[in-house]
C-alpha cells in the first residue's frame, strides 16, 4: 500500500497524463487483486488440509507466482511511465 500511495503521489508531482494515470490506477488494482486471490487460496489450502501435501503446496507456490509476476509487471510499468518524466526532470534512469 505504501508504494501504490507513493506512485500515485509522483503521479501527481510529475504531472503524468491522465491515461498514465489510469495505467497506475488499474496495476494497483490488479496487484490489490492478485494479492488478494493468493491470500484467499492459502487460506482455503491450509482450510482444507493441515498436514504437508505436495498438492497443497504447489497451490500455493502457483498463487504466490502469480503474485511475484504481477509485482514484477507493476516495477516494470512505474519504470516505462516514471522514467521518462525523472530522466527530464532529474536526469536519472
């Protein structure tokens, strides 16, 4: 929650376009949601069994994945939108 806050804050600072904008919006969300399905499969996972299943645990080595790409394809998208604005303003990236 602390970057997607921080995101939107240099969002508004580097005074990206509105679509920009929307992109950021709608990966918060996904990642939001991501996080989301994974917590909801642990969940049932550990409700169904307790005891170490190696079906159990590639349910949830999957779900955590999934998170892990999404969270990859999120510092990836801030990098595309981010870096030209602070690369003008800074020179950096």
């Amino acid at each position: 929650m602390a970057f997607s806050l921080a995101a939107i804050a240099l969002g508004f600072y580097l005074n990206i376009t509105a679509t920009e904008m929307s992109i950021i919006f709608f990966t918060i969300l996904l990642g939001l949601s991501a996080e989301m399905i994974n917590t909801a499969l642990e969940a049932m996972t550990d409700l169904i069994t307790q005891k170490w299943q190696s079906q159990a645990k590639i349910a949830k080595d999957v779900s955590a994945g999934m998170m892990l790409l999404v969270a990859i394809g999120a510092v990836l998208i801030a990098l595309s939108i981010f870096g030209p604005y602070l690369r003008l303003r800074y020179g950096i990236f």
